[in-house]
C-alpha cells in the first residue's frame, strides 16, 4: 500500500483520490479551498454541464488538442461511466441540445454532492483549508510542504487545474511544482472564451440568445477554423455562448481580428431562404420592410440584419427590387462579426499545460518522475464547451488513481 497525495479538489482531484483509495492506497485530498469544486459550482451557469453523452468518435472530435493522448482514459472511464456513478450517488441526470448532460435539479451543488458522497465512500481522506506550498523529490517518494509542515509521500497526483478563474483555486501552481520537478509547460493561454467584438451593434442586442444557428470563425489569415451549429448569446462587449467559447480556442493564439459570420438559417439554402422570405413579403406586402420580417428573425435582430444589407428600413414590401432581396438574403446567411479582443478574466479553461509527451499516456504518470501523476486541466489537452473538458478531467483522474502502484 501507497500513501497517495492528490492536490487539488476539484473533479480530477475528486476521482484521483477515491480511485486511489479504492485500490487500497492510503489516498489524501489536499484542497486548499473550504470546499471541493469552487470552480465546478460555476460551471453551465451554475447547472453543471456533467458531461456529453455523444458517442466516442464524436467525442475524440471534439478535442482539438492531443486527443490520442487521451484514448486509454476515456475508454477507461467513459461518459457513460460518470454519469451512472452520479446517478448511484443520488442526483439524476438529464440530456439536453448538443447532448450536453446536466442535473435534473439544475443545481451544480448536486453534482458536487454526488463526487463527494462517491469520495467519502471510497475511503480516501479530505484535507480541507490546507494549501501545499512545496513538493520535492525524497529518496523513491516525495515531501511535501504542507500548510507550512513537512509530510512524506510515497505518490503525488497533481490534479491542481489550470491559471483560469484564480479566485476559485485555479492559479497555476501546478504548472510551478511541474517544472521544479522537471517537466515541460507548453505556452499557457485562456480558452473557451467569451470574444469582444469591433462593432458595437452586439451590445444593443445583449441578452438575446440565438439557437439553431451556425457560426463560423476565420482566422486572421481568412481560413475557415470553425463551423458549428447550435447557441450563442450577444452580450454588453460582444458575444458569448457554447458556440462563441468554441470557436475562441481555435482561434485562441492570435483572436484580434479575426472574422465571424452567423447564419440564422442553416437549414435553408440560399435559394430555399429567398422562396420563404417572398413568401413572408406576400403576406406582408402592404407593411415596411422592418415589419415584414417577424416570422424570420428575432424581432431585436431585424433593424440590424437591415442596417448590414443595405436595404432601408422604411421601404415598403411591394417596393423592393430584386436586387435587395438579394441583399437582404446574404445577409441572413452570413452576418458579419470582427473579433476585437478575448476576454481572458472570463476563459473557462487553460489551454496549454503539461507536455503529454512526458507522461504515460497508459497511466498518466511521470515519464521523468516515478510516482508523479497528472490529471485534468494541468495537462496540455483541452476539449470544446459542452462537457468535454469535465469528462477528460473524470477519465484521466480515474486512470492516475488506478495506476499508483
């Protein structure tokens, strides 16, 4: 049996620490916080996107950053994994758009409750309110500095997540022990970010949400790096939502400039969605062009759809030229955006970490350290928004705590 230190309370540090104990190690939870999961408590707007229920392929997909590396872990512990061990611990799930999972209570706090019944039950040990400010290597194990005492160790699982949201725990002093001890950190970026943007018209709209629609990102170079359909929000510096926080980390390494477009009806061709707006313009014929677009388009939307076309508002229906409509038309399928600047104070992930070339992939220890292990966000592996990130911080948890020896 080991004595097992696993730093850091949230979702990686949780399962690294009850899979560790259930192993029969001797596992301790160091969260230096008053409670577990400060920054999952956030996490879907206080709802808690558990995981996503698409199928493996999908999932793989949906990790832009070293996916392979992560193969032995989610197969391991798969979404379908977590979300049986959260309803045995007393919270249901539900499956919602996008095949994001959440609570039935909608409640985060649930899921917490879920993790830390699923800890208590394990054995491992919890060590709130404690800080860890030193790791060295001693002899084949390690010692620690512990709110300001020496404790040995004969395993450490650095489960401390990345640099964003410092004020929930997340600061970055893994990526500090990591290098004390050898290891590489890849440059540290926030991803999954919300994007301001050049023109001011997003912000008059701030609080409408868009559904069902596709967004694209080109990059500064005009490359198309993004293409998804589902939500996203305007809000008082730009835009926001699953699919804007996406889109950022593909664009992430330079996002001042790049170009955005949404189309509000993907579902339509171009020429299917010039039929259904005469169609519309036969029923409103005798009304001005900015009444005749209700049926179309969020009612706060129209005048600025207008405004980017071309077309003045006040025109009547029976008075457009064909010319307009053609106008009106393009602009429906590819509104224009310009990102002026990311907003890193509200990035949900660090993308960047732990190079994955000097850990195990099988186990994920240490190639360099023996009895170093790394789980979650601390590693340089990130997922789009939808539950991803959570379910690679689950799997590779589970997989650092079953392989301590």
């Amino acid at each position: 049996m080991s004595r097992v230190a696993v730093i850091g309370g949230g979702p990686a540090g949780i399962m690294a620490a009850a899979a560790a104990a259930g192993c029969g190690h001797d596992s301790v939870l160091f969260e230096k916080n008053e409670k577990l999961g400060k920054k999952l408590f956030l996490t879907g707007k206080g709802r808690c996107n558990i995981t996503n229920s698409c199928d493996t392929d999908d999932f793989f997909a949906n990790i832009p950053r070293n996916p392979k590396f992560l193969y032995s872990a989610l197969y391991g512990f798969s979404n379908t994994d977590i979300v049986e061990l959260i309803n045995a611990n007393g919270v249901p799930t539900k499956v919602e758009r996008g095949k994001r999972v959440f609570p039935v209570s909608d409640k985060s706090s649930d899921v917490i409750k879920a993790l830390t019944r699923h800890l208590n039950s394990s054995g491992a040990k919890l060590s709130l309110n404690t800080e860890v400010s030193g790791i060295r290597r001693a002899g084949s194990g390690f010692e620690l500095t512990v709110n300001g005492c020496r404790e040995a160790f004969d395993a450490v699982i650095l489960c401390t997540g990345g640099a964003s949201y410092p004020t929930t725990g997340s600061t970055g002093a893994g990526y500090a022990f990591a290098k004390k001890l050898g290891h590489t950190v890849t440059d540290i970026r926030p991803s999954l970010i919300p994007l301001a943007t050049v023109e001011e018209w997003p912000r008059e709209l701030a609080g409408l949400s868009l559904k069902n629609v596709t967004l694209r990102a080109y990059n500064k170079k005009d490359r198309l790096v993004y293409e998804e359909l589902g939500e996203m929000l305007f809000t008082h510096f730009g835009v926001s939502g699953p699919l804007v926080l996406s889109a950022s980390s593909r664009i992430a390494d330079s996002p001042e400039g790049a170009r955005l477009t949404i189309d509000m009806k993907p579902g339509l061709s171009h020429d299917e969605l010039d039929r259904r707006i005469l169609r519309d313009f036969e029923k409103y014929q005798r009304k001005q062009l900015i009444n005749g677009l209700n049926d179309l388009l969020p009612s706060r939307l129209i005048p600025i759809v207008i405004s980017i076309s071309g077309v003045p508002p006040e025109i009547g229906i029976s008075s457009l030229t064909k010319a307009m409509r053609e106008s009106l038309v393009k602009t429906v399928k590819c509104i224009p955006l310009t990102v002026d600047h990311a907003l890193p104070v509200e990035a949900i992930i660090t993308r960047g970490g732990i190079s994955v070339k000097e850990i195990y992939p099988s186990t994920m220890e240490s190639r360099l350290v023996p009895g170093l292990f790394f789980a979650g966000e601390i590693i340089d592996v990130d997922g789009y928004t939808g539950g991803f990130n959570l379910q690679i911080a689950y799997s590779t948890g589970v997989l650092a705590g079953s392989s301590v020896r």
